[in-house]
C-alpha cells in the first residue's frame, strides 16, 4: 500500500508546525542568559502555539481574550530582575531556540506595577522597542529574512532612560505575518518581570502613548490585516501605539536604513511610529526640537491597496507552517506518490 501524498505532507507538516512555532522563556541580560526556565519569564498554558484572531490551535486563545498580556493561564514567576537605563533585554526561545522564521515585526511593552511577581497585566502598556525591517528587499524578502528578527532566537529591547524607577511587567512579543492576509495573525507573547533602578533623573510618569491588552489589537488593524504575498516590500504601520520617547526603533519600514537602532527623541514632542527617520546617530537620542521632516511613507505602500496583492483566495498561502516546507512537503509528496506507480 503506497504512502499518498496528502497523507505524507500531513505527516510533514505537523513535523515542521512543531518546530516552527516558539515560546520564550528564557531571559537574555546585555546578551547573556540569567536564571533558568521561567525564572523571571512567566509560564503559561499555550505551549508552542500562536494565539489568533481567527482559526486559532485548539486551546489557544485570541488577542480580544482577557489573557492577552501575559499569554493564557500565566503565573507569576519566582522572580523580577534588577535592570537599568541601557540595559539590552531580550526573551529567549524555549527548548531548541532554533530561531524565528515567521515574516514579521517584534515588539516590547511595558507595564508598571506595584509587585511585578503578581499583577495581572490588566494596566496600560508602553511600547519601548519596535522591531521591523532590517534589509530592504523585494516582496519575497518581505515574506522572509527582509526582518530584523528573521532567524533570531528572541526578541529583544533597550530599557530606556525616560521611564521611573520601579518595577514592571516586561511583554516581548512577536507577530507571525504569513497568514494575516486572512485574519490568522500569529501572536507569540511572554511577560518577565523586571525592576528598573537608577533612572533618578526620568520623573514620576512614563512619556508617551499607552495601550491595554486586550483591546490593543484588533482584527482590521492596519498592522495585522496585512499580506505579505502582495507585491509589497515595506509595512507601514506598526501594530499598537507609538515607541515611547527614550525607547528603540530596529530597522525601518522598509529597511532603507539597514539594521540600525534609533532612539525614539525625547524632546519636541516628535513620536516616530518606526516609518519615518529620526536621523542616523543610531542609539543616540536626538536633541532637536524641530519634527523629523522625513517623509511619510507613500500611501501607494499601504496593505489595503489591494489592486497590488493576488493573495486574497489564494490557495492556502501563509497557512503555518509556512509557505516552504508546506511546498516542499507537497513536492517531496508527489515525487514518492509518482515513484510508488
Ligand atoms: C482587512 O482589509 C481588507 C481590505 O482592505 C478589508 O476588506 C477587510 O474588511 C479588513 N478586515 C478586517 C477584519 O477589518
Ligand atoms: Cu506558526
């Protein structure tokens, strides 16, 4: 009895599903790994699995779900650890670590609290770095290593010198763009806990815009009903509010800049969204009152040009576990299903 090939690339894709999705759990300071497993990153109860708008894995949850913040069923770690001002801060992927390779932006927010160990995430978040395009390219880059967190084993940020001592819960998140075209959106989030000390100088208040979670995100937001199988080469529009004054922005909306880290300015009320430029000291904050008086992107750019994107009904692009080990497992399922004739 010959193996079919739908049968066969079932067996494949579930393989590659395993591997291609991630959790974080693992705490990276200034690049090094302090604690175990969850020390300072909270556990929760999704496993490997993204959480979606639409169609998510049995068990999962939505980002309209009260557990969005901190992922379904989080608990408190054992422990918060001690950051400053510069201090680059990254989440780590759990078990293999084998990298990031789902197309898509990497976020850090933050929440102040009054005992990071066991609030529930319900307050405002500040977004404090923004991960986007780091090498410019051509619509398959976009749907590839065209991002900063392409092949990365975790999402990372810079704690800024704007915000108050105390502590806070820490959000890393990235967002798996290959089936948001259709609503499907993958969201990986984990929270650690963390104590910001030395920041004597920053105020009592955090800069900026804040957002909560759930109700940050929505369906039709232009940042996550996006295709990545048109013919575009940037994104636009980030998801969730602005980067903070004294937070970092990672590449541009359409890498023009390369893989630089730009400080978002803190004075003259300029808030940058990571699609235009702040000028090329990169991590140094600008002292300049006057706006970037860089252009916005052009509009000819925005997802919802849909003249440009042939996805739309397509034959199951951007279903997990992506575009190319599905095509490889069709192929290598029609080479054995010939060769068994
Ligand atoms: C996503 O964008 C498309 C095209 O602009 C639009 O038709 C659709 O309603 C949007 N989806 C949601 C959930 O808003
Ligand atoms: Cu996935």
């Amino acid at each position: 009895m010959k193996t079919t090939g739908s049968t066969l690339a079932a067996i494949l894709g579930l393989v590659s599903s395993a591997t291609a999705h991630y959790t974080f759990d693992k705490l990276l300071l200034n690049d090094q790994q302090v604690g175990g497993d969850n020390t300072y990153i909270r556990r929760h109860d999704n496993g490997y699995m993204p959480i979606k708008f639409k169609e998510a894995p049995q068990g999962s949850i939505s980002p309209l779900d009260a557990d969005f913040a901190c992922n379904k069923g989080a608990t408190g770690a054992p422990e918060v650890i001690t950051v400053k001002a510069g201090d680059k801060i990254g989440l780590r992927q759990a078990f293999l670590a084998d990298g990031i390779q789902h197309p898509g932006p990497s976020q850090m927010y933050i929440s102040p609290v009054s005992d990071a160990k066991t609030d529930t995430g319900s307050g405002e978040w500040y977004k404090i770095h923004q991960s986007l395009i780091c090498r410019q390219g051509s619509p398959e880059s976009l749907r590839t290593d065209a991002w900063c967190s392409w092949n990365e084993n975790n999402v990372w940020g810079v704690i800024p010198s704007t915000i108050p001592n105390g502590q806070y819960l820490l959000r890393g998140e990235h967002i798996g763009l290959h089936g948001a075209h259709d609503g499907q959106a993958e969201f990986y989030v984990s929270c650690a806990q963390i104590e910001v000390t030395g920041n004597d100088a920053a105020g009592t208040t955090i800069p900026g815009e804040s957002t909560r979670f759930p109700g940050g995100y929505q369906p039709g937001d232009a940042a996550v009903n996006f295709s990545v199988w048109g013919r575009e080469t940037a994104y636009p529009v980030p998801p969730g509010p602005d980067v903070i004054p004294g937070g970092t922005i990672r590449g541009s909306a359409d890498g023009a800049g390369g893989d630089e880290l730009r400080t978002v300015p803190v004075q003259g009320g300029f808030s940058s969204d990571g699609s235009s430029s702040t000028g090329n000291d990169a991590n140094t904050p600008s002292h300049s009152s006057s706006p970037s008086s860089s252009p916005a992107p052009t509009p000819s750019a925005a997802p919802s040009d849909g003249a440009s994107d042939d996805s739309h009904g397509g034959k199951g692009k951007g279903k997990c576990p992506g575009a190319f080990p599905r095509r490889a497992a069709a192929l290598l399922a029609a080479k054995m299903d010939a060769q068994a004739e």
